[in-house]
C-alpha cells in the first residue's frame, strides 16, 4: 500500500507551499461503483474509511498541528456517475479540480481503479488533456506486484478447494479412496490456484443469484444460437455464399472480468457476430450479415447479460443505439 | 434392421470425415490462424467421435478421453494464438 | 431400435448435421474472421446436440454427468478459442474479407 506513503509527500509539499502561500490539499477517492450494483453501499463504507484513514495520517504528518494557511479537504467523487474507462475517471477528476481551482494533481502509483485492468498509465494520459499538473507521487513500492497473484483470503481458499473437490468426485467412483486422494488434489489445487483464481471477493450470495438469474437467461440464450446456427448453416450451404462482414466498434454497458466474457461469449455464439477483441468495454466485433449488425445494436444480449450479473434494475439501461452508438464503423 | 451402435457408430465415422474435411484446410492455411482454427474444429470432432464410441460400446470411461481431449484442444488453441503474438497479452 | 433409441439417433444426426456445416464452413468462407464464426457456432451446437444425445444413449448417473461437464466446457471454450484465434489475426493485422474482395 503505497496510499500511506503518498500522503505523506503530499502532505510535505504542501507545508513547503504552505510558506508561501494559502494551500488546500483536497484528498478525492473516486467511487468505482455504480449505483445500480448491490455492492454499492459497501463500497462507498469503504471509500469513506480510507478517507478517514488519511485524515488520521495527514495530522500524524503535521505533528498535529496543522499550518496556518492549509487547508485539508477529503471527498468521494463520481459516486453518481457511470465510471468505466480511464477517460470517464479523467473526467470526474479534472471537473473536479476545475471546480477546485486545483493546479496540481498527484496519483498514488498503485492506484489501479479498474479492478485487474491496468489503469494508471492510460489515466495520467487522460488527465495530461488539461492544464493542469500531473505526477505520481514518487515513493518506493515495497514489493513489485503483479496483478495477477494477490494475496488470498481463507473465502477464495475454500472456494477454489470446495469446487475442485466437488469436481473430483463427480468424476470418481466414490470409493473411500477417491475421498482422500480427491481431497489431497483439491487441497493442491487450491494452494496453487487460489491467488489467482478471483480478481475480487467471492460473495456466495451473489454468486447464488447469478446462478439462479444465469438459469433464467440459458433459455433465451439458447434460442438465439439455434437461429445463429441456423442463419450460419443457410449461409454456408448457399451456392452463393451470400456474406457482407465488418467490423464493428461496440461501447457495451457492462463491467467486471465475467460480466464482460460471458457477454463476449454470448455474442460470439449469436446470430452473425464474433468478438474479435474487447479493450475495457470497447468490443471489436466481426459481423458475417448487415442484419447481425442491426440486433447487435438493439441491445437484446447486453441487457441479459447484465440482468444476469447485477439485477433487474441494471437491464433498464437504455441500449447502444439509445446511448448514440452506432458502431462507428472502423473498416469497409 | 439398424442396430442403435452401428448408428452411432456411423454418425462417429461422419464427425471423422468431417475432422478430415477440417485438415484440408489445414493444409492450405493460408495464415497461421486458419490452420490453428481449423485443428480447433478437426479437434471438436474427434471429442464428438469419441463420445459417440463410448456411447456405442456403452463404455463411459471413454468420456474420460473425450473430456481430456477436449481440454488439450482449447489449450492448443489459446497456447498457439499467444505465443503466435509477438506482443502477447492474448489470455 | 426402441423409439427412444431413434430419437437419441435423430438427436445426434442433427448434431452432426451442424458439425458437417461447421466443416464446410471451414472450407469454404472467405477469411480467418468468418472461419470462426462456422467454427465457433456450429461446432459448439454440434458438439452440445451429440454429446447430449451420449447422454440420453449411456443411461448411467455418472456418465451424464461426464457428458454435461463436457457440453458446459464446450460452451465455454470454443467460443473463448475462437476469439482467442480471431484476435491473434487481429493483432497481427490481417484485413477482414469484404464484400469488395470478391471479384
């Protein structure tokens, strides 16, 4: 955590300043949540601690005593807002300090909003748009750490165990061996696979509604790959072959790790579409027909996709061409 | 009369012919990726073939084969489209 | 054969019917993308149709459960390998086949 060590070189420069001249120092977390996620509330607790948190290291840095012309402000932004790539964050920032009459901003290094997707770099470049100054703050990383192996908690230990178990002796002949060699393959697989397995907290709640949801949204699903299979099949055995593909851009509404590849699977197995590539939520899709184009606008998989992942209030979103995305037609 | 595994079995040789019709593609390419896609497929269809025999000689531990076989057909496929990127970053 | 022995039959035809488009597919669409669309669709309904019908034929707790293993990671990878394989080209910068190509 090099939050820590971040205010305290704000904290510093800002008492160098403060000689001069009237200093405030405004510490702003944004909120990464939207207000249709169920997880939203906690996640606002936990923004407020941290500001509080800082608050306490910012009087240990003064030694209590906080210099005449310093002023120390701390604030969630963006709570209310749909956040996703690093532009939307640059937005919320920089609006921010030009309320502010902010002309300096500095990052944590570790700062990585986006979940497991880098966010730092493209960030700094968003906010490099305006005038104002940017820096990360310089102080040592303790440990370099990749993304990919984060320290786990006993909850993503049993899952993993729990699941790999559950997976072995569905396959077993349930002998009394199978029990013990399956725990002691499941006790190995969630060692070794445990840090690496969740990019966020497993909540058995919600993966108990998404399941449930997940059985709703099969149906629907599976009527759409039997008219893709259908429409590909016409496609194929027709003497004329009669394609027009394209690629597409689609800025889809969607977040996290899973609710972005089950969308990108499910549009993979629809009618006429492949995900080609996804970049935060910017999806590259090949379209075989003109008229794969027009469904994959009019939203119908993207609000599944998100009822199944936060809920019935989410799939109220309007759809891409609603939101004025028409897919920006990269090639011809 | 049919037998219900001589169907089966039939339905197993027409995935086979079908793994086979993949292979031409494999071997005209003309990219990398044609020929990686078309194993992929030539792949799926020998996991179907080795359903449709264990089904046919009422053998399930055949599905055991097809399972792992299964398996190694995704990895070759995910492990070819990486290391095929210079730049990587495709898992 | 039972009528319950025809209808798996007729179960695993139509997978193989699917399998059969998906192996045209191959051969004859134009480009790498639109090969992946007959890879990634018809195979992986091919491969659930069949497979299912394996369910149905080996009537034992364990072996369908084997077999819904298999169609659920069907599900999952020949989509995720198709991309996979589709974004490859994409990085690699191999132009998608257009109408206009074809003359």
């Amino acid at each position: 955590m090099t939050v820590r060590n971040t205010v305290a070189y704000v904290v510093d420069r800002g008492i160098e300043l403060a000689a001069d001249r009237p200093v405030e120092l405004h510490f702003v977390d944004v909120a990464r949540t939207r207000a249709v996620d169920p997880d939203a509330q906690a996640e606002l607790g936990a923004a407020s601690d941290l500001l509080d948190r800082i608050e306490l290291w910012v009087e240990e840095d003064t030694g209590g005593e906080t210099p005449e012309n310093l002023t120390v402000i701390t604030d969630v932004i963006g709570a209310n807002q749909y956040l996703f790539s690093p532009s939307d964050y640059a937005d919320v920032l920089l609006e921010y300090a030009d309320d502010k009459d902010i002309d300096r901003i500095v990052l944590d290094p570790e700062y990585s909003p986006g979940g497991s997707v880098p966010m730092l770099r493209p960030l700094e470049f968003e906010l490099a748009r305006d005038d104002v100054e940017i820096e990360q703050a310089p102080v040592d990383r303790p440990t370099e750490q990749t993304v990919l192996a984060r320290a786990a908690s006993f909850r993503k230990y049993l899952t993993v165990f729990g699941a790999s178990y559950l997976f072995y002796m569905l396959l077993s002949s349930w002998k009394p061996i199978d029990f013990a060699t399956g725990f002691l393959t499941a006790a190995l697989v969630a060692v070794l696979l445990a840090p690496i397995a969740f990019s966020e907290q497993p909540s058995f709640g919600r993966i108990g509604k998404q399941t449930i949801r997940m059985l709703i949204y099969a149906p629907y699903l599976l009527k759409e790959i039997a008219v893709a299979n259908l429409q590909i099949a016409y496609v194929v055995l027709h003497p004329d072959l009669p394609i027009d593909p394209e690629v597409v851009e689609l800025r889809a509404a969607v977040w996290g790790d899973a609710a972005v590849t089950t969308l990108a699977n499910s549009i993979t197995l629809t009618p006429g579409t492949l995900t080609v590539s996804v970049t935060d939520r910017s999806f590259s899709i090949h379209s075989l027909t003109a008229g794969a184009r027009e469904d994959l606008f009019e939203g119908g998989l993207e609000r599944a996709v998100r009822f199944v992942f936060y809920g019935r209030d989410a799939a109220a979103i309007a759809t891409p061409r609603e939101r004025g995305d028409d897919g920006g037609h990269s090639d011809g | 009369m049919v037998e219900f595994s001589t169907a089966l079995l039939a339905i197993a040789g027409a995935f086979v012919i079908f793994a086979v019709v993949a292979l031409y593609r494999v071997f005209v390419g003309p990219t990398i990726h044609d020929r990686v896609i078309a194993v992929n497929v030539a792949g799926t269809n020998t996991v179907i073939a080795i359903a449709l025999v264990a089904a046919a000689f009422d053998e399930s531990t055949f599905l055991d084969v097809a399972l792992v076989y299964a398996l190694l057909n995704f990895l070759l496929s995910i492990a070819f489209s990486k290391f095929n990127v210079e730049r990587g970053g495709v898992l | 054969m039972t009528p319950v022995e025809w209808a798996i039959v007729a179960l695993a035809l139509l997978g193989a019917f699917f399998g059969g488009v998906a192996a045209i597919g191959i051969v004859r669409l134009p480009d790498i993308y639109t090969r992946a669309h007959a890879a990634s669709k018809s195979d992986t309904l091919g491969a659930v149709l069949t497979i299912g019908a394996v369910a149905f034929a080996l009537q034992s707790d364990l072996s369908t459960v084997k077999s819904i293993f298999l169609i659920v990671f069907m599900f999952i990878t020949n989509p995720t390998a198709a991309h996979a394989i589709a974004r490859a080209a994409a990085d690699q910068d191999i132009e998608p086949w257009t109408k206009e190509d074809d003359s």
